[in-house]
C-alpha cells in the first residue's frame, strides 16, 4: 500500500491548484493526485475556447457571489479569504500574466489554455507531488487513522484525503455512501432549441433582451444571440444556470416571453409606435427599423404583427401597433430542447452545501475529508466563475490542512 500525507481525487484545476499550495505552505507534505484518464487538466485544456478563462474581473466578494445560482451565500467568507485579485497575484507569482477583456473575462495574456497547464505540471514537478493517472477510483474507505483508497489497480492510503472529481457521478455514489447527501445533477449553462419563422435565417445576430420563461418567475437581462437551432448569448445562459431546476423538471419543455426593447414594456412600446407614426407617416413600416434593433429582426417581427410588406406609417391600425408592440416587448417563443453550451457542459448538483464547513471547506460529517470545485452543488455563469471558486477552495484547503 503506497502512503501519503495528503491524496487529491481528481486531476483537474480543482486538484493541481491545491496540490501546489500545500506543498508551497507545507514543504514536508508527501502528496499525490491520482485522476481516472490518461489526461490530466482536460477541462481546462478546452475552458474559454482552449484560451482558458481564468477568473472574472469581479473584485468585490459581494458583488462576485451574485454570479453564482448555487453558492451565493455560502461562498462569501471564502471569498473574502481569497478573491480575484488574489488569483491574478497567485499566477504573476508562477510567471503567467492574465489580460482582462471588454466583458470581464480574463485570460493568460498568451491566448493559451496550455500556458494554464505548464504552468501546474512545472509545479508539480519542482514541488515533487505525484500526479498519478490510469487511477479510477472504486472505494474510498476511513480507517482509524487514514483513509484507504482502492483504485482498479492500486492500494493508496493517507492522513487526509481532498475530493476534486467535480461532477463525477461515480465519486459521488462513493461519497453518498459515506454518508453524504448529493443533490442530483442537473445541466447548467446550456440553449435553447427553437424553430420559429421569426427568427430564421437571423443565424448569429445578437441583440439585447429580458427573456423570461411563462409561468415561472424566471428572467434575464442580457444579449440573445440567434443560432441555427434557436437561441444562445449570455442571457439566455444565464436564464438556463438560474433555471436548471425548473427547466429540468419542465423536461426543457417551456414558452419564453422575449421583450427585444429592454427599456420599453407593452404601454411604453405603444406610445412610442404611435409617435413613430406620426413621424413617419409616408414611410413604409418594415424593411427600416425605427428602434434600437437589426433590420432583419424588426422585418421579421412587423410581418408577425401581420403588417403588410408595402404598409406605409400613416396607414397602419392602433390594433397592427398592439399587435408590433406585442411582438417587441411581449414575443412568445416554443423551446423544444436544449443543447449543451460549446464544449463547456456544467452541471448543477453534487454535495449538499450543508454538509460543508466553508471557513475550511472540510467535511461536517467525516474529519480529514475536503472538497474543492464542483464536486459541491455550487454552479455559476459562463465568464470564469467556476475556475474561481475552484481557486479559492483549493486556497482555503491549503492553509486548514
């Protein structure tokens, strides 16, 4: 049986970035990561577009846990612990600069999610901790003094054992019957399938937008971008991680409302439809939008309100501006589906946050057992949230271990 002071299960950001601080805070540690594949950091190798999107410039703890669907309130202190800009410090310290883009996101100032992952394997290295792959894990057992960890092929043992397989249903069933409570998976972060002649043919325009699904109190601010298959952007991504509940039970059957004029609602829309008529009395009503929205869009949306194609302002009916101010602020859209967002497929579910201490991040229930990342039902938006809570787990786990 090979012994360590400290094993980490799971070969991901989770688990190198935990690994490194230990043994950077706790020279003397013997410590060893052991992932299922033969690939470690897989996930970030693709994350950002194989750019690697480290963390989001989100410097105030208060305002970066409203990025999270589950764990709000939860990741506060650990926030307060280890928080952004203390990301950015970490990877200047181990020689990789981040860049900030117009959105927030940031990135290693190289474009390469491989700067992220030569940058944990040259630690690993320099620190001596083992990264050992082919390891599946088939039990995970607490002794008296240790835990004992069965992998198809070895026999591990260790003082203290950290869990960051992120959503690995097999690891969870392990956990679940040591006692833990897992909070079924469901997916986050994915769009919407939608056929629907208002939108066809729009393929890649984006434009700002409230959606919100019918009969549910779940809404979202941001732009929507029109694909092939319906809907994407990052509102209607953030919609899907605030939803995921409900979407899932909805078996990702619903009506989204589309208001396309955020600023306007149906009263405000109808005042201003009128003005334009007054305005624009001899122009034709389609083709040229009067408002904030592509061409292409408003053309679509003035057919739907049944608008003819050679309808000019003067002669369009208060019912017509009902039924176009209905369509912009009001549009009801059928989504059959959905699809998994890029190649990022994040799940909502895992370790009931009430089982976990978050001053340590340790086990309530088991000593000597850690969580880090998303084996825990925490989940955020696109834009490096997930890394971040990843960082700072692993942070937190160095300095109480």
């Amino acid at each position: 049986m090979k012994h360590y002071d400290v094993i980490l299960v799971g070969g991901g950001a989770a688990g190198f970035f935990t690994a490194i601080n230990l043994v950077e805070k706790h020279p003397h540690l013997k410590v060893a990561i052991l992932e299922r594949g033969k690939e470690v950091l897989s996930k970030v190798r693709i994350s950002g577009g194989g750019r690697c999107n480290v963390t989001h410039a989100c410097f105030v703890p208060s305002d970066l846990v409203k990025n999270y669907p589950r764990g709000e309130k939860e990741l506060l202190g650990p926030f307060n612990q280890f928080c952004t800009g203390d990301t950015i410090a970490w990877f200047e310290q181990h020689g990789v600069s981040l860049k900030i883009e117009e959105d927030g996101r940031m990135f290693p100032t190289t474009d390469s999610s491989e700067t992220i992952i030569d940058c944990f394997l040259k630690a690993t290295r320099q620190l001596d901790i083992q990264v050992l792959t082919q390891q599946s894990v088939q039990s995970i057992f607490r002794g008296e003094n240790y835990w004992k960890i069965e992998t198809q092929n070895e026999h591990y043992s260790a003082e203290k054992v950290v869990i960051t397989t992120g959503s690995n249903p097999k690891i969870w069933e392990l956990l679940a019957q040591l006692g833990h409570t897992i909070v079924e998976a469901v997916p986050s972060l994915f769009t919407f399938n939608c056929k629907d002649s208002r939108i066809k043919d729009l393929m890649g325009l984006s434009t700002p937008a409230i959606v919100s699904v019918a009969g549910t109190k779940l809404s979202a601010t941001g732009p929507l971008l029109i694909t092939h298959w319906g809907m994407s952007g990052p509102g209607i991504l953030r919609l899907s991680a605030w939803g995921a509940r409900i979407l899932a039970e909805k078996k990702y059957q619903c009506t989204v409302v589309i208001n396309w004029l955020p600023e306007e609602d149906r009263e405000s829309c109808v005042a201003l439809l009128k003005t334009i008529r007054g305005e624009h009395s001899k122009k034709k009503v389609a083709r040229k939008a009067p408002v904030d929205l592509p061409n292409r869009l408003w053309d679509n949306l003035v057919q739907a309100a049944g608008i003819a194609d050679e309808q000019k302002w003067a002669d369009v009916t208060n019912k017509q501006l009902q039924q176009l101010a209905e369509q912009l602020t009001h549009g009801q859209f059928q989504v059959n589906g959905k699809s998994t967002f890029k190649e990022e497929f994040v799940t909502a579910g895992g370790i009931d946050l009430k089982e976990v201490n978050f001053k340590t991040m340790e086990s309530k229930l088991l000593p000597h057992l850690y969580f880090a990342g998303e084996v825990v039902n925490i989940d955020a938006i696109t834009g490096g949230f997930n890394f971040q809570n990843a960082w700072t787990g692993g942070f937190i786990i160095a300095n109480n271990v």
